[in-house]
C-alpha cells in the first residue's frame, strides 16, 4: 500500500468513526451519557480509584519466555476473553539469516502507558487511568465508538463482540486490588513476567531495572510504556503485532492443534 492509499484509508477512518460518534451522541438518552463523568470514580468506588501512591507495571525478561502461551491461557480464562479476541499473547519470530536463525517470542499486553493515547482520544471519560497507572475501560460508559481502538500505537485493545464495547489488559486489576498477581504472571512457567510497584525501589520490579537494560516497544511513539524487556532485540522492537506462529504450518500437515486452537480449547 503507497502513501496516498494509506492516507484515503485514514480520510475513511475519520469520516466513518466521525458518522458512528454523532449518530451515539444524537441517540444518547441523557446530557450524562456523553459528559466525561465516570459514575464509578466520582463514588469514591476503588476499583476506578486504584491504590494511592502506588504506580504498578510489568517487566518481562524475554531471556525466561519460552513461549508456552501459559499465560495466554490463563488471561482468557481469568478475564472470560472472546474467542478469537486476546488481552495478551505471545508472537515468535525469526531472526538472523540462514543457516545462523533463531526463534524470538515477544510477550505482548496493553503497557499502561504514562502518556495513554486512548485515553485523551475517548470522547465519554470511559477510558481512564487509575492513580496506581493501571489504565482501564469503564464497559457501563463506553459506547464502542473505536477511537481508542485506533489510537492505540500496539494494537492492543479490541472490540468486544459480548459487551460491544473496547477490551483490553487491566493487569487484572481485580487481582492486584485483593493483593494477587495477574493471572499471567502467576502463570509463567519461566518466571519471564514480573509485576509489581514502580514507586518501591525494593520491589522485583524497581530491582530488576537498576540491574539489567530494558526497553519498551515503540519508544518513538511518546506513550512512556510501564511495560519493559530485558533482552528485547532491536530487529523485533517496532515490528507490528501478530498472531501468526511460525509452527503452525507444520502442527497442521501432522494434524496437530495450532497455538491459537490450543490457547483457545474450552472457551
């Protein structure tokens, strides 16, 4: 696709989302519908609050992952994910040339970015971030207009076809608020997911980052990512989201499940 297609392509975009967002406003039953209110922070309700003082993230050692997708699994099932829809997982990819390649899995969430993109685009307040960082959608508010969907740089929210509304990773925040791990990172068989406060400079996380370099993806992209790698290879840091896997061509020829049907089994 040249630049010109990819411009019409965004022009359409704009005028479609644009349509979609007047004709909700001009059908919302009340002014507080489309006010940027949230009925759950304005409460004093903890779960749109969070914790005070505390700015939670995650460091994934890619050295660790081993690509199992045990943490895919586990978020579907904790977080009743839609079938074919992911909150997380976990593409491979090839590096190097032959014969000197080598397999790469890069664990990929929502980065609960410091700078959210999704957030300043949502025209009702649905989209927030908490104080503790952890950036959330409030389903009750959200009426599914995707401007979110779009801005996010990852291509880590999705519509939800249950709810009609956009989904994403919360960190399983209702975990974390009854002083639980995510469901991913409890999950990870190589212990490559750690969670936990940025502010304590005692805690795995804050620990992990004064030791090793770490990076987060598309760093040109200004969102200030509380994802970070260690071991993250510069040939894969910007590439765009997949759900492909390398090994389910030959999983298929011997009649074997896929990644994605084996991640999805039971739902």
């Amino acid at each position: 696709m040249d630049e010109k297609e990819l411009q019409q392509g965004r022009r359409g975009f704009v005028k479609k989302t644009t349509a979609l967002l007047s004709a909700a406003v001009l059908a919302a039953p009340n002014a507080k519908a489309i006010s940027l209110t949230n009925p759950g922070r304005e409460s004093g309700d903890a779960r749109y609050i969070g914790q005070e003082g505390k700015r939670f993230g995650m460091v994934i050692d890619l050295r660790k992952c081993v690509g199992c997708q045990a943490c895919t699994s586990a978020c579907k099932s904790e977080n009743r994910v839609p079938k074919e829809k992911f909150r997380t997982y976990v593409p491979e990819y090839e590096l190097g040339s032959y014969p000197n390649v080598h397999k790469a899995f890069l664990p990929q969430l929502c980065n609960h970015c410091a700078e959210p993109s999704c957030v300043s685009v949502c025209p009702t307040g649905a989209t927030f971030a908490r104080k503790d960082g952890i950036v959330v959608v409030d389903n009750e508010i959200c009426w599914g207009c995707g401007y979110c969907i779009n801005a996010c740089p990852y291509d880590k929210r999705y519509f939800n076809p249950i709810t009609n509304v956009a989904d994403k990773c919360t960190l399983c925040a209702h975990r974390v608020d009854h002083g639980l791990l995510p469901a991913c990172v409890e999950s990870c068989v190589g212990g490559a997911r750690v969670f936990g406060d940025l502010n304590d400079p005692h805690s795995t996380v804050s620990k992990l980052l004064s030791s090793y370099p770490a990076t987060v993806l598309k760093p040109a992209s200004g969102t200030k990512p509380r994802v970070f790698y260690i071991a993250l290879s510069g040939e894969i840091q910007g590439l765009p989201y997949s759900l492909k896997a390398l090994d389910d061509m030959a999983r298929k020829i011997d009649g074997m499940p896929t990644t994605r049907e084996w991640s999805t089994k039971g739902e």
